[in-house]
C-alpha cells in the first residue's frame, strides 16, 4: 500500500517536477521564478525527465509556460 503524501504547497511559490524512477516524482520549489528557472535548467542539462508546474496560487498554477535564454 502506498503512503499517502502530507505535503501542503505554498502561494506564492514556483514549482517543477523530476520524474525519478518508474513510480517516483519529486516535487521541488523555488521562491523566486529565477531561482526556479535556474535549478530547472540544472535538470535539464542533466538529461533528467523534468514538467514545470509554474506558481501555485491556491487553486491552480499560474505561469505555467516556461522560457528559458538557450
């Protein structure tokens, strides 16, 4: 059985996903769109399987379109 996750999102803050694994997700936040943007160019320099979220306002995400200089 697997456990259930209690874990709250903050408003305010800016969100990306890792895909680790066949059944593991990694959930990571930032408090700034250039701090996010930058660990998020991290990943992705990694070849990691990674989905921007964007800003979690409550209800749903905002900013959900992510354009990173090449």
């Amino acid at each position: 059985m697997a456990r259930n996750k209690h874990f709250t999102k903050a408003i305010g803050k800016y969100y990306f996903s890792i895909k680790m694994g066949h059944n593991n997700t990694i959930l990571i936040s930032r408090n700034t769109e250039e701090e996010a943007k930058y660990a998020y160019g991290n990943y992705v320099n990694q070849k990691k399987e990674i989905e921007w979220l964007g800003k979690w306002e409550g209800k749903k995400f905002t900013e959900t379109e992510l354009k990173l200089a090449s």
